[in-house]
C-alpha cells in the first residue's frame, strides 16, 4: 500500500511537514510500501480534486481541511484551517474516536506544522524525533519567523533559508517530491548541495536582489502600513520580510503581486514591531473576509491571475483599514 501525502505546496514547512510525516508514519505504523507526494496551493475556486486521492491511503499536511472520506491523516496549524462551519463540525466529530485510533489533529497555537506533528507523534505513537530535530528546529524558525532581525531574513545566511528560497519559488512539479525524502534523512546544509538542488541557488539570489530593488522603488508606507504593487513583474514568491528591511518601523505590509498560477494579496505584520502584539489586528480574520486565510500575524488572499483589478481593490480596501488605525 502506498501512502499518498497532500501538503503545502512552495512553502518549507509544507516541504517539513511531508517530510516529517512520512518518517513517522515508516517508522511508527509501517503499513506503507512507499510514499507519493502532491503540492496543493491555495487559490481562488476549489482546494481539493477529489479524483487526486488515491484509493488506499491519503494524508494532508499544512493545509485545509477536506471532509472527504478518502483522508485518513490530517494534521494543521493555521487559525483558518476550515473553509465552512460544517468542515469544522465533521472535525471536531472525529475526536470523538478513541485517542488512540485519532487520525486528524489541529493545533493553531503551533508555531510550525512540522514542529506539531513531531509532538503528536513523540506523545502518541513513541516516534523519536532527536534525528530530525533540527530540521523541527528550522520550520519553526521559518515558518515563525523568528529570525534575530529583518537584516538576518533578508540575507538568508543558513541552509534552510536558502532553501526556503529555492521552494517557494518552484516552478516544476518534480522538484518538491524529490526533495521531501531528503528533508529527513540528511542534514539540510547537505540537501543544499544536492546536484539538483545546488544550481538553482544562484539566478534565484541574484532575482532576490532584483526583487529588493524593485519592492524599494514601489513600497510606501504610511501609518505604520506598507503597501506595494508589483502584478507587472511576474514573482513566483519573494521574501516577504524586505517590506521590513526597507521600513523597519512599519506595522504591515500589504503586497500586490502575480505567479504563474494566481494573484496573490499578501498581508504581514512586522515581527521585530515594539507595539504591543495584543494592540495588533488579527490578520487572518481580516483575510477571511475576502476568502483567504493565515494565521493572526500573517496572512493572503488568492485570486485568479486575471483578476488583478479584484485582488487590487481588495488590498486597497485592507490597507485602508489598517491605517486608518494606526498604532504607532
């Protein structure tokens, strides 16, 4: 039987969490021949095809939560996990299950999905998670962004940020399933240095220049609010911390921008900010108003890649909001 694992697709802790996943589920309940991996990304319309589950086992990670039948394991962190009342009604039914048969956990006090499931699996199954707890250590970091300071994020110094890099901007659906395995059984410095990972590295950091560059020219802030339109220049992803490096005394940013697949409104908040975080907006609510999702200190909404005019009206309205109650 092969186990088909559903995550978070150009995203590290996504990458972690599948990673993690499979390790535990070898090592603690070895029912698996082997293990396939499908990125899933947000975007406007549908989440989940549900002809893409196979017949015989399937797991989401660091994702939203799908009602099919099909999904055995289900593991996430972010406040906006479910997309309907009644998705979070067929959850909370699960629990009911006895603990030991529970199968869908959800935690979004968690700082990383990857650092959640290696507890669930340490507490629950007896996995041990000293062999990989450094790459627990990195998604935490990651997807925290707990980084000593914007200057540190933005020069992306360590393995793992580097490869956060190379993942978020992915164009090929190869890529990530061929990295995922490598995640947990190498140190990441090593993955780094993979042949097919190595030579992505550099047109990705000199495009990392270019996009510092390019966000310095369009970036304004006011009232503690950044915003930025860059849908003209194409981006499969970018350092969402450069807002920060370029106005360390900002609240938020509001980014403007277009992929290959959709346009994406991203909402942030300044980690490094001294106001008090209880005086800070919840941005995943703010997020779910227009039918996107995060975290409370992070945030997006996707849109087709045609509706440029939408996503722009959308973000206009957000930072509006947001400077019209200024906390500095």
């Amino acid at each position: 039987m092969r186990v088909r694992v559903f995550y978070h697709d150009k995203c590290f802790d996504g990458a972690c969490s599948a990673s993690l996943f499979a390790r535990f589920h070898r090592e603690c309940i070895g029912t698996a021949s082997g293990y396939d991996y499908r990125g899933l990304v947000h975007r406007a319309g549908s989440l989940f095809d549900e002809s893409e589950f196979s017949d015989e086992e399937n797991a989401i990670v660091d994702f939203k939560y799908s009602t099919s039948p099909k999904v055995t394991w289900w593991f996430d962190h972010h406040q906006s996990a479910f997309l309907t009342d009644e998705d979070r009604a067929h959850f909370e039914a699960s629990q009911s299950d006895p603990v030991g048969s529970q199968r869908k956990f959800y935690d979004p006090k968690h700082t990383s999905c990857t650092s959640f499931i290696a507890q669930i699996a340490a507490e629950r199954f007896g996995f041990d998670m000293k062999p990989v707890a450094d790459m627990v250590y990195w998604a935490d970091i990651v997807d925290g962004a707990k980084y000593e300071s914007a200057e540190q994020a933005v020069a992306m110094p360590e393995p793992a940020m580097k490869l956060t890099l190379i993942i978020e901007a992915n164009r090929d659906p190869e890529f990530i399933p061929r990295l995922i395995p490598l995640l947990t059984s190498m140190p990441l410095a090593e993955v780094l240095e993979q042949p097919f990972v190595a030579p992505l590295l550099p047109p990705l950091l000199e495009r990392h220049q270019r996009a510092i560059e390019l966000i310095g020219q369009r970036a304004e802030e006011r009232d503690g609010t950044i915003f930025f339109d860059i849908v003209d220049h194409p981006l499969e992803g970018f350092n969402k911390f450069i807002p920060y490096f370029l106005h360390p005394k900002a609240i938020y940013s509001i980014g403007l921008s277009k992929s290959s697949f959709r346009t994406k409104v991203a909402v942030g908040s300044n980690p490094w900010t001294t106001v008090d975080p209880d005086r800070m907006i919840n941005l995943a609510e703010i997020c779910e108003r227009y039918g996107g999702g995060g975290h409370a200190r992070v945030g997006a909404i996707s849109f087709p890649p045609d509706k440029e005019d939408e996503a722009r009206a959308v973000a206009k309205d957000i930072v509006a909001g947001l400077r019209a109650k200024p906390l500095l």
